[in-house]
C-alpha cells in the first residue's frame, strides 16, 4: 500500500480566491472548478480578464467583486 501524496506547499486548496492575488485563467478556473461551459459563461456575464501576450490574467479583487455582483443580481443572465 502507497502512502498518500503530500500536497504541494504552492498550492491552494480549490475555491480560495484572494483578493490580493493575480492569477492566470487556468489556475483561476480551476480553483473555482469551473469547466469549459462554466469559464464561457463567466466570460460572456462580463468577468473581467486581461489579455496579455498569449495568456489571460484574472485579478482576485475584480472576480470577487464580479461575484459578489453576480449573487446580487446586478450581474444580466
């Protein structure tokens, strides 16, 4: 029997955005545990993401405010 795996000590548990943060799309969606549809929709319900090069960036304050929004229904479904 293996034992179990260690996690990583860069990496965070899914769901914690903080707000001070700037985190790449990829690390963002998966943290949230958002799929290809969920990211889509997020995108097109104004998620604010910087396009910079070839990467997207999301800033942990702006998303949350966005869902903060988005619970409040200012955000238009």
């Amino acid at each position: 029997m293996t034992p179990p795996r260690k996690p990583t000590p860069d990496s965070s548990p899914p769901g914690i955005i903080e707000a001070d943060a700037v985190y790449v799309a990829a690390e963002f969606y998966r943290r949230m545990r958002w799929h290809r549809h969920s990211q889509r929709q997020a995108r097109r319900l104004g998620l604010p993401v910087i396009r910079f090069g070839s990467r997207d960036y999301i800033i942990g304050r702006k998303a949350l405010e966005w869902l903060e929004k988005l619970a409040e229904g200012a955000v238009d479904t």
